[in-house]
C-alpha cells in the first residue's frame, strides 16, 4: 500500500495515514518495511484464536453478570439492532451488518453495568473480524448469525441463563468451526501457524456457571 496514495484517495495529508498505519502494524494487520513499503498481512490462525479466547471468556462472562436483570434484555435497543441486521442482510449490506453486528454485542455488553469491559472486545477481536467478514458473502451464513442475536436474546428474557449461554457460546464459536474450510477456500489469505490449537480432540472453553447458579 502506498501512504500518498492512500492520503490522495481519503482526500487527507499523509500524516493522519501514516498514524493510521502504525496502529495497524501495532495490531498485527500490516507490515511496514522501511524502504519497501507497507503490506496487508496474512491472517494468523494464531491470532485468530486468541481474538476468539478473549472474546469468548469475557463475553459469557459479562453475560452471567447480566441475567439477575432480565428486564433489561427487553430494551428496545436491542430490538432496533436486530432489525437493522436484517435490513442489511436483505440488500447484501455487509459492512452495515458488520456494524449492526458489533452494536449488538456491545448492547449485550452493557446488560452487566460493565461497558467498559465489553468495549476490550472490541479491541481484541481485529483478527478474528477478518475472517468473520471473508464468511458473510453466503446468505445462510447472516440469516443464521442474526437467529442467533434473537434466541439469546429470547432466553435472557426468559431468565434461563444456562440457555442464553448455550447459544451465545455456539455463536461465538462458530468462527472456529468454519476456519479449516475458510483456509481451504482462501489459501493464499492465511498463515496457518497455530494447527495443533484445530485439534478436534483438543478441550474447548468451558466457563463455570457454579457461581451463578447458587
């Protein structure tokens, strides 16, 4: 990539393009070379993985913490970001979905009193977004992730908090599920430097509800 043209087709001088770039590289998702240029990097299995990690830990976390209030599940909020999922899905929009996506599980977030932990997610799921976004052009693939949205949301309002989990861990989740079969389809996109973590026989995350439950 180039830094002038960047700047030229932003309409920007080149300094707010090059900070913008070394916050990239600081995230792992470009190379600059000195002399050489800067590259959009490969995606890293490894850093996939870890993005997924600490999204899902925190996520089902902040979960637990918001389910003694399932009144607050019932805001309208959350309702209107479910319908603008939707809305994007049915004309293709997906970097509208992508945004409505993040809204609504950053809303959920928030459920806990614990914005503040929620929005770390944000931060560390660069990597994994990568891959979320190569999934989206299947149709099924978006019908599917906004189901999900409405059955955690359904149980939460139910106060069945074990089944809340269940779905969002299985929404979490199924980035995962999906790689091998992404890496093959978009082999040139990946590095894979994390193969033994894909072990099928490898033990998932599994968070304690034991707490809560008493």
């Amino acid at each position: 990539m180039s830094e002038k043209e960047l700047a030229e087709q932003l309409g920007v001088s080149r300094t707010p393009v090059r900070e913008a770039l070394l916050r990239l590289s600081e995230d792992g998702l470009v190379a600059i070379a000195p002399q050489r240029g800067t590259t959009v990097t490969k995606i890293s299995v490894r850093q996939v993985l870890e993005a997924q990690l600490v999204r899902e830990v925190l996520e089902r976390s902040l979960l637990a913490l918001a389910s003694p209030w399932p009144g607050r599940a019932a805001s309208p909020a959350l309702d209107a970001i479910v319908a603008e999922q939707w809305q994007a899905a049915a004309v293709g929009d997906y970097p509208g979905f992508l945004d409505a996506d993040q809204s609504f599980h950053a809303a959920l977030s928030a459920l806990s009193g614990f914005a503040g932990v929620g929005r770390l997610t944000a931060t560390a799921r660069s990597h994994l977004d990568r891959v979320r976004a190569l999934s989206l052009p299947e149709a099924h693939v978006i019908q599917s992730r906004i189901t999900e949205h409405e059955e955690i949301l359904a149980a939460l309002r139910a106060g069945d908090l074990q089944t809340a989990d269940a779905h969002l861990t299985a929404h979490l989740r199924f980035v995962l599920e999906g790689l091998p079969a992404m890496q093959e389809r978009h082999p040139d996109y990946f590095v894979s430097d994390s193969e033994e973590f894909l072990d099928p026989e490898r033990p998932s995350i599994s968070i304690t509800l034991e707490a809560r439950q008493r």
